[in-house]
C-alpha cells in the first residue's frame, strides 16, 4: 500500500493512532494522535499537496473518532458500578440521570 505522505511527522501520527485503538490505555496516545495529526496537517498546508492533505485529515479524523469511542469506555466504567447499586435497589426510573 503506497502512502501519501510518508514523512516522519505522519509516520508518529500513524503510530499514536495505532497504539490509541487499544482498549482503555489508548487514551494516553489520542492527545498525541491529534497533536502530531495537527502538525502534518499544518505542514501539509504548507506544501500545498492536496495528497499530503487528505491523508492529514484522515488521521486527524481517524484520532478524533478513537478519543470518542476512549472518553465513552471510560465513562462507562465510571458508571456501571453505580448502575448496578441503582439497579440493585430497583431504583430504574434514575437509572440515565447524571
């Protein structure tokens, strides 16, 4: 598979994207996912390479989509121990309250 842009920026942004897939550790990398992804977009702005460009934002697409699908795992399981003390109580109806 031939690469639009093969230059070490990208080459880190395709890294920290890669290391952010796995499950729940992957948080630590999508801040440098989007940071790196950023700066090829930036430099690919520069260049004028509508190639280069594309690529840009697929990655920055690409990390934006991880750190989504990250903050929704964190968040539930930050909230399950207390959907099961609701569930628990037969307390239901609250069970999607903040």
């Amino acid at each position: 598979m031939a690469l639009a842009n093969n230059s070490s920026v990208a080459n880190t942004a395709r890294a920290f994207a890669t290391y952010a897939l796995v499950p729940y550790l992957g948080i630590l990398f999508c801040p440098g996912a989007l940071f790196m992804g950023g700066l090829n977009l930036i430099s690919s702005y520069r260049s004028r390479d509508s190639a280069k460009r594309a690529a840009s934002l697929t990655l920055v697409t690409i990390a934006l989509a991880e750190l989504a699908a990250q903050l929704t795992m964190w968040w539930i399981m930050y909230k399950v121990p207390e959907w099961t003390a609701l569930r628990g109580q037969g307390n239901l109806e609250n069970l999607w309250r903040p």
